[in-house]
C-alpha cells in the first residue's frame, strides 16, 4: 500500500509533553531499571553463566546428551500438537461467541478463563482422576491398549488445557470491535459458511490469531506444573524441558541443568522477539478500516 | 410486483418490533422508509435480506416467495450503513466478491467478471481506484464501492440501510442526487431506510412512514407531505409549531387567533386538539392587516441559510412561535430583537387527541 491514505481527515494533533518534574522522572526510571536488572537481567545472566560454568566442552555435551534430545523434541512434539489444536478450538470458540447469540453465552465467557484461573497442579491431578489406570475409563483405556497418563498423550492433553484460553481471549475483543458487518454483507452476496471464513473472516484475525498462537506456544513449551503431575518423569519417554531441567538440579547435576535451562531461556527470548514483531505488524493493519 | 411483504411480525424480548406489516412495491420504484429510530424500519430491511428472520408472514419478490430462503439464496443487493467493504480486499476484489462465491457451473469466466466490475465501477464513477482498499477511500467513495458490489450480483431488489447517514452533509447531499439518477438509469426495484425526511421527500418515489412497528402512512413524497395522514407523520416530515387546545362551537382558538375545527372534529365539542403550522406558512408584517393578526416580539433571529429564522413571543401563547421568513422580507422589514411584529397563519392543521412525538 504504497499510496497515502485519503481518508484520514486531520493529521494526528502533536501536543507538547507535560512532564512530571525531573526528580520523579529519574525516580521513576531508576526503579524501573533496577527492578529490571534485579529480576531480568540478572537471573537470565547467571542462567548463562551457570551453564557455561564448565566451559563449552561440558556445555555442548549437557545439550547434546541423548536424555536431553529426547526432551527437547518431546516439547517440540507436544508443541506442534497442541498450538494448532488450540488454534482451531480458540477460532471456534471465539467465533461462537462473538457472531451467534444462545443461552450460556456468558457463563462460556467466563469460564474460558478457568485454565488461568486454576492451578496447573490442579490442572494436571483433574486428568490423573480422569483418565489414571486406577479409574474405571482410565482401566478401559488399559485394555485397548491406550495409555495417557504419564506417557505422550497426557502431557498434550494437560498442556491443551493449560493453554487453551490464549488464542480465544486474543480473538474474541478483536472479533468483536469489528463486528459481523463483512460477514453480513458476504452473505446477502451469496458465499457459503467456509467461503466467509476463508475470505473474510480470517484474513481479518490473522495477525491476532497469530500472536495468540506465539503465546500458545509459549507456555506450551514452558509448562511446568500440570505436566509435572500427568508425565511420571520418565527420562528418555515423559521428560520434557522443564522437568528434565527439574530432574538434572534435583540431582545437584547444576551445570548440565542450567545448559539445559538454557535452551528454555533461548526459545523464550525468541517468542519475545516473534511476538513484537507481530504486534507492530498488528497495529499497523489494525490501523486501517 | 416488485416486492410484496404480507403481514409481516417481528418481536423481540419485550417488544414488538414490526406489528402486521404489509407493502407493496411497484417494480422498478425507489421507495423511503422513513422513520424515528428504534420505528422497526432497519428490522424490516433486514428480514428482507433474511438477514432477520420474521415471526410469521411472507415477503415476495419478483413474483418468487423467499420467504424461507437462506440468505445466499434471496439474491438481494444489501447496502450497510457503515459500507461493511472487505478491508483486505481492494476494490476490485470487493465488487467481484458475490460473482467469485457463485457455484463453478454458475460462475462467470474471468473475463467475463473483469468486464462486469469494470462497468459497475464505471457506473459508480470509481474505475479509477480499482487497486486502492477501502481504508484509502472517503466515506463516500466506499459508499459507492458498496452499491456496486450490491449490484455485481444482479439482484432481484436493493435494499440501502441508512447509506449516507454516516457521511458529512455536503457529500450526503451530492450522493443523494446521485442515486436518484444513478437508480433512473438501472430501474432496479429499491428500498432505502432513512431517517431523514429531507432526503426520503427528495430521493423517494414513493414514501412509506413508519412509527413502532406500523406503518402510518405511505404515497408519494408530495401526498405525504401536504396530506399528512395523522399528526406523528405532520410532524415527522418538517419543523413545526404545535399548540394545543380545547374543541369550541367548530373552532379551536389559539391565543386571541381562532382556526376552524375540521369536519369530523366539528361535531365534538370540548375535545383536545393539536393545532400545527409549519414555521414557513407563517406571515410576518410590521403592519396590523386583518382582524385575526397575532401580536408578538421578536426574540431571537437566526441565520438558516437561505431563509431568517424567528422565535417570536405572542400574547395568548405559552411558548414562543417558530417562523421562518425569506431573506428578502426579512432585509425589507429591517427587523431586530425586540421589535413588535404582526403574525399570521397561512396554513393550519388542526388534529384530534393529544398525541405525544
């Protein structure tokens, strides 16, 4: 969109700053920083610095190790299972509610929130009580030879619910400020269901279904707790990242557990950096309408 | 028949919408809906597009019953109040939209389509923004995009829900006579919502007037207009002054001003009336000229264009009259506040009851 925009009227008015008095400012800033250096900084600093305590040599081996591998890619198993999956389940659930109107419409809203709401430990023990081998569905599983808890299965089952509620709560405000308009008028124009969809509705929510998916995958990654309580920390099978790093510090294994750790921060960091470039890509679509 | 509306009834939770709606409309017409909002007019568009679905009764158009057909089906032109355009697709993509979903068998070649956006864009004077998107386009523009996409279709009936309420007057105005001419050269049966009398009186073949979900009145702009059906349509279509009074001996008396009752209040003696008069049927004078001037003051002046509005205080009268005088007359009679003026009615309205606006 090379052209200048016709339609916006006035330019953005520049107004002059008023600014609170120096000393608040530098007061403010310099609490900022340090809470930054104290709490960001810091911790991610001793992170590295703990991992390379030993040198490359050992560092490289600690990540190479194969029980290591074997986390590292169940993570990225898991991952790539359940962003989608929550993808899809978060464009249904926020097309649900913001396009129809039916009974419980609120009361959904709401309860979109519990996975945030609740423990993941607590997350993680509802599966175990659900789906375990001393339950009777879980006993029936057994016998078709299906196994969930504390093998692959659970681990994508809990972190799905852990991190379901982010692409609908990233969806659903941004659905409804823009409204069914475009949907509406796709109709009286003659398009089908999945037409609307793929024409319009989601090119419209892509970039906020994208950043949703980052967040998604965040967390899934980094999921510690439900994980914990469903996987039976089985190295080289249920370990992912997280409680392999658990496993190497409860071992006083410090330099492997930080290399590993390591890792964790890295992917981290990169989300962060994916995430803002979505969001300014985001707000500069957003602009236009 | 272009399209027919049989009894239609819609409520919602505690209202009751539309209530035995029926109309017709000649093919080929444009027609006003006019109302306040909140009237049930926009319901009605929208059950026609199937958009709403009506409690009970049938809508016809062009001589098939769509009564039950999904949206997709209806083949309607839907023109939103606030342009509704695709904002990831740019104009082109916009106006092709409706003939790209059409089913492969029905579906146009790409020559052909290219061809048909071309022409409706040239019909709409926008075939020079063809690869701008809607967020590069004035309101007006995007307005125009919509019609054509409306039309690309080749609809059975166009419905404009409140087009150009979202635009600044000026543009509204010149949109306005651009659709007339615009709709004199395509002849495709219309219904438009509107809000504004001005424009349904300006732009309407016929005008349909609707107040809580009924219909009050309908026939062209100038039957409407001069016959006013009841008192809410008299004073839906224009500025007026309202006074209210007591049926006495066949006349009602307004201030020291007495006005005859018409036939069917005659008879009824003691009954409240609604005595109207439209601020520019009111003749101003310095010079007292038959028996039955009112005195007044003037109050207030104000500048309304082409025409002087004056707020004039008279003797007998609660509060003060509105009259609207030409500029000229106003210039002759070299009037300011305070002045002492002589005020007739030239034309008056005299309805039963106490209706409430």
């Amino acid at each position: 969109m090379s052209t200048p925009l016709l339609s916006q009227g006035t330019p953005p008015v520049v107004r002059k700053k008023i600014s609170d008095p120096l000393p608040v400012r530098m007061l403010l800033i310099a609490l900022t920083l340090l809470f930054f250096i104290g709490f960001v900084f810091l911790p991610l600093g001793l992170v590295f610095a703990q991992a390379f305590q030993k040198g490359w040599e050992f560092y490289l081996e600690a990540v190479r190790e194969p029980y290591t591998i074997e986390a590292v890619k169940l993570t990225l198993t898991t991952v790539t299972i359940v962003v989608p999956l929550n993808a899809f389940f978060g464009v249904s659930a926020a097309w649900a509610i913001t396009k129809f109107s039916f009974p419980g419409k609120a009361a959904l809203k709401t309860l979109l929130d519990l996975p945030f709401a609740v423990s993941p430990v607590i997350a993680g023990l509802i599966f175990v009580l659900l789906l375990g081998s001393r339950t009777p569905f879980g006993t029936w599983l057994g016998e078709q030879g299906i196994k969930i808890i504390f093998s692959t299965p659970g681990i994508v089952i809990a972190t799905l619910f852990v991190t379901f509620p982010f692409v609908a709560r990233e969806l659903i405000p941004l659905m409804e400020a823009q409204g069914r308009d475009e949907e509406e008028a796709a109709l009286t124009l003659g398009a089908r269901g999945w037409q609307i969809f793929v024409k319009i509705t989601l090119p419209n929510i892509r970039w906020g279904l994208l950043y949703g998916m980052i967040l998604c995958g965040a967390r899934a990654i980094g999921e510690f707790g439900a994980v914990s309580v469903v996987s039976g920390h089985i190295r080289g099978q249920t370990n992912t990242i997280p409680l392999h790093v658990e496993i190497l510090y409860s071992e006083y294994n410090f330099a492997a557990s930080f290399a590993v750790a390591s890792l964790l921060v890295f992917l981290a960091l990169t989300t962060v950096v994916v995430k803002s470039i979505i969001e300014k890509k985001f707000q500069k679509n957003s602009l236009q309408h | 028949m272009g399209i027919e509306l049989q009894n239609i009834t819609k409520n919602f939770t505690g209202y009751t919408a539309l209530d035995n709606i029926s109309l017709n409309v000649a093919s080929g017409d444009l027609i006003a809906l006019l109302g306040p909002s909140g009237c049930g007019k926009t319901t009605l568009l929208r059950i026609i597009a199937g958009l709403e679905s009506a409690d009970s009764g049938k809508i016809i158009l062009e001589g098939k019953d769509t009564t039950n057909l999904p949206p997709r089906e209806k083949n309607v032109g839907f023109v939103f109040q606030h342009y509704a355009l695709f904002r990831r697709l740019n104009v082109y993509e916009n106006v092709a939209f409706g003939l790209k979903v059409l089913p492969r068998s029905k579906r146009p070649s790409k020559s052909e389509i290219k061809d048909r956006v071309e022409h409706l864009l040239k019909l709409v004077q926008m075939e020079w923004a063809l690869k701008r998107y809607p967020s590069q386009l004035s309101g007006g523009q995007r307005q125009r995009v919509a019609l054509a996409r409306a039309l690309a279709v080749n609809p059975r009936v166009l419905l404009l829900d409140e087009p150009f309420s979202a635009l600044d007057a000026k543009v509204r105005q010149e949109l306005r006579r651009w659709l007339r001419k615009l709709h004199d050269e395509i002849h495709v049966t219309s219904i438009f919502v509107t809000h504004d009398q001005e424009e349904a009186l300006e732009l309407a073949d016929r005008i349909v007037v609707i107040n809580k979900g009924k219909i009050e009145q309908q026939g062209t702009p100038q039957e409407v207009y001069d016959h006013p059906a009841n008192a809410f349509v008299y004073n839906f279509l224009g500025n007026v002054n309202v006074f209210h009074g007591r049926v006495h001996e066949g006349v009602v008396t307004l201030g020291g001003h007495t006005v005859d009752a018409p036939d069917e209040l005659k008879s009824t003696e003691g009954k409240t009336s609604q005595t109207f008069v439209r601020p520019h049927e009111i003749g101003i004078s310095k010079i007292r000229s038959e028996g039955n001037d009112l005195e007044g003051t003037v109050r207030e002046i104000r500048l309304l264009g082409g025409q002087i509005g004056l707020n004039i205080d008279c003797e007998g009268f609660e509060q003060p009259i509105d009259a609207e005088i030409p500029r000229e007359l106003y210039l002759n009679l070299q009037l300011k506040k305070g002045d002492r003026v002589f005020v007739t009615f030239n034309k008056v309205k005299v309805f039963a009851g106490d209706y409430e606006i």
